[in-house]
C-alpha cells in the first residue's frame, strides 16, 4: 500500500535531518485534499503499538503512562462520547484543562470528529471566557470540576463536560434556564470504535486561538486540519524528534506552543511526550525528571531557561541529545552555560500562534550564537522595508507566493486584519529582524519595540543580551525613557537574583559591566530594579513598561530603585 502524501513528507524530513541544506532544498509541502490527522496519521501509527506515547508525571496525582495503542483507543471512545452529547463536525469546544491525560485524550477525540478546539488557559477569569464564548461561538466546554464555578451565569455553550472525581450537578446560565453538567467519566463506557460522520476536508476549520491583547481585544487566530498538524512538520524538524524520543516541552495548555512541542510534532516523529503538571516552575524537580525519565529531547522559552542556569547543571547527568528554545529570543549568556555544563547547544527556533516554526537552527548546522537560524524546510522568508523592498534588516514576511502548509487560513471573522496582515503578496509577523552574508538571520524585536535614541537605532533584545551576562541579573527589559537632549534614551528594567541588592552599589556594577561591552550610543543611561511584566503565556510586556515611562512626572526624576548613569560615574558621555 503506498504511503500517505503526510507520511512521505514526514518520512522525508527524518531522512534529512543531519542534511538541512538538502532539507530545505528538496522538502514539499504535501498537496491535501482530505486529511484527519487523527485517523489518517495517530491511529495507523498507533495500530498495535504497545510503545508509550504519553507519560503525565503530577506534583498531586500517580504518574501515568499510556501508549499509542491506548490513547487511540480512548480517543475513540471519548469522540463517541462527544458525538452522544449532540457535537458533530465543526461544533466548536472550549478545552480548558491543565496537563492531565484527558486534555491530550480530548484533542485527539476533537480530530476525529471534525469538531473545532479552542485551547483555553486554565487562568483566564470570567470576562475573558465570557469573551470567548461569545465570539467563540462555542457550543461545548471541557474543564477541571473544581473550575466550573467561573462558568456559572456566562451565556452560551449548552455542553458543558467537566474532569475530575467530583461533577457539580447544575450550574445557573443566566436567561437560558439552567445547565447540566456531564462527567468526563462516563466517556469510559463509550464504544471502542469510532466511525467519522464525514471526510475532513484539509481546509476545514480545526483550531481557534485567542492571542493575547495589549491594546485592543485578542485576537482569533484560525488553523485548519493543515495547518497546524501538516505545519508541524517543520517544527518536528527543528526540535530534531526522532521516533521513539522522550520529548519534554515546558509550555502550559491554552497556548499555541503547547500544541506545537506536546502535540503535533512530537507524534508527528512517533515520540513519546512527557508533561510535567506542576503547581508552579520548579527548576530542580524539572532537573531531577530530565535525569529520571531520560529525555532526549528538551524545548523550554527562556523565561525558564534563566531559572534553570540559576542551579549547577553539570550536577545533573541527563541523556539529552537535543536543546531548544522559542517564544522570545534566548540570550547568548544562558547558551555558553547550558553549552558548558551539558556540552549541548541550546537551538533557538522562532514562530507565531499564526504559524508553525518557520525559523531555526537546525540539527546538523553550524549554530551562530544570537541568531535564530536560517528558515526551516518549505518556509521562504523575506526581510522587507517600510516601502516594500527586500532588505538586509526588515520585517519577517512570508511570501505568500509560495505559501506555506503552516500559516493560519487567517484571522477570524476579521476582514480589516486580515488584509493588513496578508498585504501586498506577503504575510506580515510584525518582528523585524537582520541577515548576515551567510543568510543567517538575528531577531532584532517587535517592530513597536525597536526605537530611536539620538537617530541611531536601538534593539532592546541586544541590550537586554548584554545585562543579563551580568552575574546579578536574572531578567532585563529595554525601552526608551524620555529625555531632554536626546529625547529618548535606553533604560533597563531588570530583575536582581534573590541575594543582591537593589541598590546603587549593583546600579555602579552594573553601569561598569556595560560600558565594557557597549558602545556609547548604544548603553543603557538608565536602571530601574523590579519585576517584569509578563502575559499570562510568560512573555514580557514591554508595552506597559514603556507607558510607564511615557507617564513620568517630569518633577520627580527618580523612583525607588531606579538610578541614572550620572548617579554612579559623573557626567555621561
């Protein structure tokens, strides 16, 4: 029986993936009319595979192992358990649970029946999921019994499933009468086998994502049953799976990068996933499971990889054969100390809820510290100026001319948007960044982070790269500060360890360290220790860091904790 077109171009890119020259230049995306990933991919993998494909080890709870065979079968049974409660193809189901077995069990249910998932952080409150639902449109919710509370008095989404030892009987849907809620549980009694009602188109809707909003409401992003399960063919290949891996992914539910790293690209490769359901980041535990599991295969954003330098890493004799990092551009300091503990390099990868990963250091290639990389196979990227024309430093624009499998169809329900962001033959990320003659490209920052100070150009992400070489500092953010000569000057927000102080002492130490490293018009004048700002995904918000500037008394010129280039060395340069 010849292979599926999804299985040749796996197949091919594990056959590459030492060669990613050839990799990028010979891959294809495969050309789809039907595909259900769950039933044309995960079941025929799953057909008498007794090898583990999830192992879900709690802080609460015994640890749980599953194998492919038993994950199809009780995907199966929960699609059939779903289809009883009145969902069909295309109904769309709020999944709001943490790294429990029925999260993966449900998504794999959601495939097979063509329904529609919308990944929900468990900490969202009732404004935002009302916020959701409506615009949703979402006829079903999945969630932990002890959440169903923020649920009570929200309109819509007639089904509601909740997980655990404990279902509320009813919970009051303000005019709508009242709703039952119905035990995950009762899907263990649901037939084995599961028939889908129709073919899925590859184009059909499968994913809505919410992304996070600054200034206006979030955005809807949508995937299909391409996009995101064919798209992460390229992430499968940049994270360097191999069939059989133990792969370990630090990203929470709800958020994109949970489905790219404890999803898709894993069993994509025939990988066995491992989640780690903390209470809260734990560095040492997350240290003693990468020994005690023996993953192979590790991706972590670089919040968590500053804590975990924080601990002596040569102490842990772990069996990783690859490092990786996404989300935010991950500092060349915690690189040279992963590489010096563990003799591994840490391969920096960059995409987008709207996308699969599009950019990385392969496995096989030469890593340039800094840089993100050169595009993955079957991504054509290109640098564009504020006019249009291909740059050396620019924005990220895919050409839509050669689009790839892993775009999203669009922004939903948002013709505006999407019209900005599909301009002019390409797609448009908002993310500026530079190609070096070897085609390398280096992340500069959000095109609203980059600013000006005395008409040179700065990048916080290189300032910030430099700050956090400094031993006291765990975190540092980069944005413009108003100022009466130069307009705007770099100032730093930054996040001392727990035993320095944040006085002027570490201010001079810190001042000293980048006059060493940078030159005058590029140094940070200004220093404020403090907490960052982050999204509920671990991002930082520089955005509200700069308001706080843009607000400052101009009669106040220093807060607490805050200290000024001339505070510790005179005048400036």
């Amino acid at each position: 029986m010849k292979p599926h077109a999804f299985i040749r171009a796996r197949d091919q890119l594990l056959s590459l993936r030492n060669d990613p020259r050839a990799a990028q230049r010979d891959f294809r995306w495969p050309a789809l009319e039907t595909f259900n990933w769950a039933t044309d991919h995960f079941d025929p993998l799953a057909r008498g595979n007794d090898a583990p494909a999830l192992r879900v080890v709690s802080d609460a709870l015994p640890e749980q192992v599953l194998s492919f065979a038993q994950l199809a079968r009780r995907s199966s049974q929960v699609a059939n358990f779903l289809t009883a409660q009145g969902l069909g193809p295309g109904d769309r189901v709020l999944l709001m649970l943490g790294n429990v077995v029925p999260l993966w069990e449900t998504m794999l249910a959601a495939i097979k029946l063509g329904a529609v998932i919308v990944p929900t952080t468990t900490l969202l409150g009732r404004e935002e999921l009302r916020d959701r639902l409506e615009r949703g449109q979402v006829k079903a919710v999945v969630t932990h019994d002890s959440l169903v509370e923020r649920f009570a008095d929200l309109e819509g989404a007639p089904v509601r499933i909740a997980v655990g030892e404990e279902t509320p009987a009813q919970a009051r849907v303000s005019g709508t009468g009242s709703c039952d809620w119905v035990s995950f549980a009762q899907s263990d009694s649901a037939p084995e086998e599961f028939s889908s009602p129709r073919p899925t188109r590859a184009d059909d809707l499968l994913l809505l994502y919410f992304t996070s909003g600054t200034t206006a409401l979030p955005k809807l992003v949508a995937h299909t049953h391409t996009s995101y399960p064919v798209g992460h063919l390229s992430t499968m290949y940049w994270l360097g799976l191999r069939p059989g891996d133990v792969h370990l992914n630090l990203s929470s539910p709800g958020w994109a990068k949970h489905a790219w790293s404890s999803f898709f690209a894993p069993w994509n490769a025939g990988a066995c996933i491992l989640s780690l359901n903390q209470e809260r980041f734990d560095a040492r535990s997350v240290l003693d499971q990468l020994v005690r599991c023996e993953v192979t295969t590790f991706c972590a954003p670089p919040t968590a990889w500053r804590l975990l330098i924080q601990h002596d890493l040569g102490r842990w004799k772990v069996r990783l054969r690859e490092v990786t990092s996404a989300g935010e551009p991950l500092n060349p300091e915690v690189i040279e100390r992963v590489r010096a503990a563990w003799g591994l390099i840490i391969r920096d990868g960059y995409g987008q809820t709207e996308t699969a990963a599009l950019i990385g250091n392969a496995p096989g290639a030469m890593v340039r510290p800094g840089s993100m990389g050169h595009p993955l196979p079957g991504c054509r990227i290109a640098l564009l100026d504020a006019s249009g024309g291909e740059t050396e430093e620019g924005e990220i624009c895919i050409d839509l001319a050669q689009r790839p499998a892993s775009l999203m169809s669009g922004y939903l329900d948002d013709a505006e948007r999407n019209t900005c962001a599909m301009r002019d033959g390409y797609y448009h990320t908002g993310d500026v960044a530079t190609r070096d003659p070897d085609g390398y490209l280096t992340y500069v920052g959000r095109m609203d982070d980059v600013f000006k100070s005395s008409g040179y150009r700065i990048s916080p992400f290189e300032l910030e790269s430099i700050l956090i070489e400094h031993p006291a500092v765990v975190e540092a953010a980069v944005v413009p500060s108003p100022d009466a000569v130069r307009l705007a000057v770099p100032k730093a927000f930054v996040t001392l360890k727990p035993d320095c102080k944040p006085d002027i002492e570490t201010a001079k130490s810190l001042f000293q360290h980048i006059h060493q490293r940078l030159s005058p018009f590029k140094r940070v004048r200004r220093v404020e220790f403090a907490s960052l700002p982050k999204t509920i995904s671990g991002k930082i918000r520089r955005i509200e860091l700069r308001r706080v500037e843009e607000a400052r008394d101009p009669n106040v010129s220093r807060r607490p904790h805050e200290f000024w280039e001339e505070d510790c060395s005179g005048p400036r340069s």
